[in-house]
C-alpha cells in the first residue's frame, strides 16, 4: 500500500477505504485491519465509515506491502485457527494447514484411555495442544529441536488450556531431534508426527507461504523422506506392545512410508487422505497384542 497522500484520498481516511483500496482480497484486508487496529470484525464492520487513527494507517499500510510481496498472512498477523482454537505463529514454526487435521483426528481415534502419546517435531504445538484439549485423560508430550518453537508451542499451550479450564501443565515439553529428545527406554502408547517431508529440489519451495517457512521444518534432505526413516526405524524402542505410529507425509509418499513400516515389522499398515483426497498420514501398529 502506497503512503495515504499518493493516493489521492480525502482526510480523514475510514475504515472501510482503507480496506477498499489496499488492493488486496477484502477478507485479507479485513484481517490485516483487525491485526493494525486490535478491533474485532464486528467492530471494524460497525464502525466502517469513522476515520482511522494514524498510527493504524501507518501500520495497516506496512502489513498490507508485506502482503502484496507474497508474506503469510498468518506470519503477518502472527496466527491462525486450527481445529476451531487460534494459535500464535512465528517464522519459527510452520504454518498449520487444514491437512494437519487429518492426523489429530486419527490420534484421537486411536488413542486408548489415559494413554500415553508423544508428539515428534511439534512446531506451534498444534498437535499436541489439540490432543490434550480433546481429551485431557491423555498424558501428552511434545518435541522439537528448535527452542524458540517449543517457547512458542509452550505459550499456545498456556493460553489455550487456560481459556477451556484444562490442566496447564497437561503437556510435557522436550527439545532434541526426534528420539534423541526422548529417555532411553521411554515408550509411548502413540507416537505421532508431521516430519519435514519435501524434497530438497521441489520447486514448490520457492512459491507462496513455502518461501517464507522454516526450511529445516519443511525439507529433511534430497530425498525428503529422510526424516520419515528416523522416526519409523527408531519407533520400536520406544513403543508399547500394540501402540501406534502415525505420520504425516507428501501426497506422493504413501507408498514408500507403507513399505517402511512393514519392514520394519509394523502390523495393520493403513494411509488416510486428506480433504483433497491425497494419502496424507500413513501408520501402522507396533505388534505385541
């Protein structure tokens, strides 16, 4: 958005002209407006035709250049929804995708009562904080290498258990890279995960919100099913007899993640697609029941 004065509008500026001719969608105007001026939508709606602050414009019109240069929305507000609950999101973290759902609502499927479930590679928390929101007889943990991520995931937790009334310090937190994170002999009744899981050379990660996400969480090397192959390989020690392993991977992958767990001597191996119809999580039942 260019400086007001260039753009030939009228003093004093409203709301809804700012919306109007940042030249962006008009929900993504309404969001960045919501974020500048910390009013709701229904205020914002409300009061549409009332001048606007300066200082509002002022930031209104840096949040709406980032955005005509491709930055997330989500980075740019900082959040998101998931599941029906905001969660904060920095450059720190991947942004949650609608795919995402998939796994948390096979987890809670899965999941026996008071189980134990660990969360590889949490990111925002986003999985973990669903979990233990769904169903607070779970004993859940979460992991991640990066210590500003698990800050992040740590205050979603706080805020969110907080606002429902749950138990605050209903997650453990653990950093390290996926099992290394973990106490030798510690075993879970579900493991989950969403792995870096993009080869190094697609191209998609030079396009949209790709270009802007951490690269460590969005690609594992040239293969990019390399950080699938820790996770599976290292399950069996730190699984109990009949837990699950779940995964989340690229549409094209399925076939590959399903061969793997079989080789490794997992039982029951099945995918899941995603809301566009893709196999998006692969898992399989660690024998012993």
């Amino acid at each position: 958005m260019k400086p007001v004065p260039d753009q030939g509008l009228k003093l004093p500026i409203t709301h809804d002209q700012l919306i109007r001719d940042c030249q962006l969608p008009r929900l993504e105007a309404r969001a960045l407006l919501e974020h500048a001026s910390g009013q709701r939508r229904e205020w914002l709606i409300a009061h549409g035709d009332e001048p606007v602050a300066a200082a509002v414009i002022a930031t209104f019109a840096a949040l709406a250049q980032g955005r005509r240069a491709g930055q997330p929305l989500a980075y740019l507000v900082g959040g998101c929804e998931f599941r029906g609950h905001h969660f904060a999101v920095s450059e720190d973290v991947l942004i949650p995708r609608t795919d995402t759902e998939t796994i948390v609502d096979w987890a809670l499927e899965l999941a026996p009562p008071a189980a134990r479930v660990i969360d590889l590679g949490t990111g925002s928390g986003v999985i973990a904080i669903s979990l233990a929101l769904a169903r607070p007889d779970l004993e859940v943990w979460a992991t991640d290498i990066s210590p500003a991520a698990l800050a992040l995931a740590a205050g979603n937790a706080a805020w969110l258990l907080a606002t429902t009334g749950s138990d605050q310090d209903a997650i453990t937190w653990r950093e390290g890279t996926w099992w290394a994170a973990i106490e030798p002999g510690g075993r879970f009744d579900l493991v989950v995960s969403n792995p870096p899981y993009i080869r190094a050379a697609d191209h998609h990660l030079t396009q949209g919100d790709l270009r802007f996400e951490p690269r460590a969480a969005l690609t594992p090397g040239p293969e990019g099913t390399e950080a699938l192959a820790v996770l599976i390989d290292g399950a069996p020690g730190h699984l109990t007899p009949g837990a699950w392993l779940i995964v989340e991977h690229g549409f094209d992958q399925g076939e590959a993640v399903r061969s793997r767990l079989a080789a490794r001597g997992f039982e029951a191996i099945t995918s899941r697609r995603d809301t566009a119809g893709h196999e998006r999580v692969t898992g399989g039942r660690w024998p012993g029941v």
